[in-house]
C-alpha cells in the first residue's frame, strides 16, 4: 500500500479552482451530510468551533465516503497540535495567524520529519496507514499541503516574504480578522478591505502560490474572478442558522 495522493494539493499547485465549505459544527453527522455535496473541500475548524482532536477523526472517518477532500485547521500554529492532527492523517492544514517569514518556516518544519524538521515519528499512526504505506516517511512531505492564514496589516507587509518559503502551498485570507485589523471591525465588506484582498490574490499568484479566502454565497464568483484559488462559499452553521429562520419566519408572520 502507497500513502494516499492529496487530490487537493495536485489541484491548487495546478490553479485549478476549488470550492470548499466551512464545517464548524464539530459533527461527524454533519460532516457525512455535505461530504457527498459535491465540494472539492470541506475544511473542519478547531480554531472558532469546540471541536477536538477525536472528534475531528470521526469527522474526517465520516468525509471518506464524499467527494471532498479534507482541510483541518489547528487552533494555533502549534508543533504539537500540528503532530496530533499528521497522526490522525490529516494531509492538508491550514495555519492560523502566521505573521511572518519565521513563523511560516516554524510552520513547515513542524509537518516535516528530522533533519527537514521537528514532527516526531510514529511508525503505526492513521496517517502510516498503521504501518502499510511502507513509502510513508520517505514522500509523506510531497502529498502534504501546508496553508498558512495571513489576516493583519502586519502579515500583508511579510506576504511575499512569507509566500517565498519553501513548502508554502497556499496562502488563505481571513477576511474578518484582517478588517479588524484594518480598522474595519464586523465591516469586512467595506471597500478598502476588498481593496487590500483583491491587491492579496495577485500578489500570492505572481509568487507562485494558491490564494484562498471563506466569503458568503453572494461573493464566492468575485472572488474567483480575482484569481482565489481555494474559496470556501459558506458553512455548515451558516446554512443550519439561515435555513432555520427563513423556515421559522415563512410560519410565523
């Protein structure tokens, strides 16, 4: 047995868009609901959700069976964090709050094996395929995807910087965290925030790099438009809320 091609890392190093889904709902019943959806990616949140190392697994247990592949993003950009979820097999993370050319280095050394990086070795993990993907840690590092989370005028300044490290597959941008930032806050669709993403995604690609944002249904195509690679279009939770007050309130006028 061979370790597993990342589908989604083949297709955003190729530019070819993807779109994805939020799943913040820390289910692995919600997770097999919009697995077979048709996304190219469903991304499990542990950073802004109360979702936890063995629940992730029986979400992404749940996300085999659907046409997506699965993105998890750690709480933190975190050596040990980032070990937990490669154990479990997690072949595509998205990093958080990476701020500069150093942290993204930290990032990457983190998911590669000595003497590349720090990841410790476990020979009978998920990801090993309990020990049959005899190829395992001599390519493990070609089919994991590495994206890191840029969302503050701090970062921005770094962005090339930071694209320019080896290892860096993609680069996402969060669009609430940088508004904030920006002066913005709870206003992420203000011009000048449009301004700076848009300016963001041609300066990820000129480096070589996938650009990725989460935005609402309405400007997942104008995001596209601008050259986002990987664009999440909406959440599980948003659909659950929105879906329950437009039923509630269709009964109740």
């Amino acid at each position: 047995m061979q370790t597993p091609t990342n589908l989604f890392k083949k297709a955003i190093l190729s530019q070819s868009p993807q779109i994805g889904i939020w799943s913040s709902l820390s289910s692995h019943v919600s997770a097999e609901v919009i697995a077979g959806a048709g996304f190219d990616w469903v991304l499990l949140d542990t950073e802004h959700s109360p979702n936890e190392l063995p629940m992730v697994l029986g979400q992404m247990q749940a996300l085999m069976g659907g046409t997506a592949s699965t993105i998890v993003r750690p709480a933190w950009n975190d050596m040990v964090l980032i070990k937990r979820y490669l154990d479990i097999g997690a072949q595509t993370l998205l990093l958080p709050y990476v701020q500069s050319e150093q942290e993204a280095k930290n990032a990457i050394s983190y998911t590669r094996y000595p003497p590349q990086g720090v990841r410790g070795v476990s020979g009978t993990s998920r990801a090993t395929g309990f020990g049959r993907y005899k190829d395992y840690v001599k390519r493990v590092h070609e089919e994991l995807c590495v994206l890191v989370q840029v969302e503050t005028r701090a970062a921005m300044d770094q962005l090339e910087s930071i694209a320019a490290v080896e290892g860096v597959d993609g680069i996402f941008i969060g669009p609430n965290d940088l508004a904030a930032d920006l002066g913005y806050l709870g206003n992420w669709q203000h011009p000048e925030v449009w301004k700076v993403m848009e300016a963001a995604a041609k300066r990820i690609r000129k480096m070589g790099k996938a650009p990725g944002i989460l935005v609402g249904e309405a400007d997942g195509q104008r995001c596209l438009d601008m050259g986002y690679v990987f664009v999440a279009v909406g959440s599980d939770l948003g659909l659950l809320a929105r879906g329950a007050d437009s039923l509630a309130a269709k009964f109740k006028k």
